[in-house]
C-alpha cells in the first residue's frame, strides 16, 4: 500500500512541475494569437520581423519590407513585438567612464625583449 502512495505522489508532482506549465504556456501563446489584430508587429517562429496586413483561414499575410508580402501559417506566429524602453540614469551626466588598466600579477616573471640564444 505505501509502494502505491509513492507511485502516486511521483506522478502528481510531475504532473505539477512538468505538465502544468507547459499547458499555460500554451494557452497563453493561444490566447497571443488570437487577439492579433490587422497591423500588429509580429515575430514569427523562423525569427522573420512584419506588420500583419490581413487574415486568411489559418493564413496571416505578414508584410515583411515595403511592398513584400508572404503568407504564412498563422501557427508561425511567435511573439507580437514591443518597443522596449531604455532608462537612462539622471546622475550619470554624460561623464566618460574611465576604465582601469589591469593590474599587473605578482607571480609573473618579468618579461624582456631579449630572444634566447639559438641552440648550436
């Protein structure tokens, strides 16, 4: 009876570890694709960057540059793109930062620009 409860308790917490993050992930990627809208920014899964131009049964036309158009299928669609935002820091002032030169290892043998003698 113990042999089961623990057979039981293994597969609960790898249904909790392994099986429920994967569901919400792809629910949330459904739910992505779902709300996409004519002239939202998209990535695609093949990491191509466009504008959405229209919708087709499971087909997105994805305009891509000016004036080229594909389509691909509407499960390609990665990530809708967003502008991130650069913080820039107030006390900064525009300084150059210097940077230090290395210190040089106490260990090290000094070196010279003597060659060694050649052997005879």
């Amino acid at each position: 009876m113990a042999g089961f409860l623990i057979v039981i308790l293994i597969l609960a917490a790898f249904w909790v570890v392994a099986v429920m993050p994967r569901r919400r992930r792809m629910q949330s990627h459904q739910a992505m694709q779902d709300s996409l809208d004519v002239g939202d920014e998209v990535i695609t899964a093949g990491g191509l960057h466009g504008r959405v131009e229209s919708f087709e049964e499971g087909e997105v036309r994805l305009e891509i540059a000016d004036g080229v158009v594909v389509t691909i299928d509407r499960r390609a669609i990665a990530a809708v793109a967003t502008e991130v935002e650069v913080e820039v820091d107030a006390d900064d002032g525009g300084e150059d930062i210097e940077e230090e030169a290395p210190e040089e290892e106490e260990n090290q043998p000094e070196r010279t620009n003597e060659t060694p003698p050649k052997p005879s």
